[in-house]
C-alpha cells in the first residue's frame, strides 16, 4: 500500500519517470465527458481545448506522430469546429503572452516595450482573439 501522503522526493532524480502514453490515455478518456455534464466546477472548455491542441503538436514535433494523431483525432471527434479549435489555441498563446507582457511591465515599468510588444500583438494576432478580450463577459 502506498503511504499517503507521498513522501517529498529530495531530488528532480527521485521523480518518477512520466509516462507520455499513459498520461494520453488518461486525457482520452477525460475528453469523452468535458463539458457534457454540470459538475460542481467549471471548466474553461476553450483553454482545455487549446491545451489539448498545444499538447497534441508539441508530442508531433517531438516524435511521436501517432500518438499526437491518436490525440488531435479524438479531439477532432469530440470538438469538429477545426477553425474554433485553432482559434482557441492561437487564442490561449496569445493570452499567455499578453499576460507575460503585463507581468514584465508591473515588475520593469518600461511601458515603451510593453506598448511595442502590444503593437506586435495587434499586428500579429487574429483579430477574434482581440474581440474576445475586449468582450470577456460577452
């Protein structure tokens, strides 16, 4: 039996080694039911669908290409708007840069780089993405 709680590992070497396919299947399986039940916890399906996406790509550029398609392909299945999922994946990058940005500005108070990393923003971002921002309670 496994002692609970799991005692601290010393060490990044005392970690368990991950296992990519088993943590696939595990998401496979939660796949099937986000979003169709009323749980007591809400789950931002955008940010779990780019999540899922992201995730998706970065096991294809590493290697794995049919695990990747095992995973865009139910994924696909599950949610078949391709341009609402991409959107919401280039959505979520977005987000998480912008946040950076914001971040870096209260920390550095250089404005000039954070108005020209907004400018790159707004020339390099879809423009539902911007309309999303401004609309968040839409």
């Amino acid at each position: 039996m496994e002692e609970f709680p799991p005692k601290a590992a010393n060490s990044i070497l005392e970690q368990p080694a991950a296992n990519l396919e088993s943590d696939v299947s595990v998401i496979l399986r939660q796949l099937k039911s986000i979003g169709l039940t009323n749980d007591n916890y809400e789950v931002d399906l955008a940010k779990t669908k780019a999540q899922i996406f992201i995730l998706a790509a970065q096991i294809y550029q590493h290697g794995d290409t049919a695990l990747a398609n095992k995973l865009a392909a139910q994924l696909l299945v599950r949610f078949p708007d391709k341009k609402e999922l991409f959107t919401a994946a280039v959505s979520f990058l977005a987000r998480e840069a912008y946040n950076q940005a914001t971040d870096a500005v209260l920390k550095s108070g250089d404005w000039k780089e954070y108005a020209a990393r907004l400018d790159y923003f707004l020339k390099n971002t879809p423009e539902e993405w911007w309309s999303a921002m401004t609309c968040n309670a839409c």
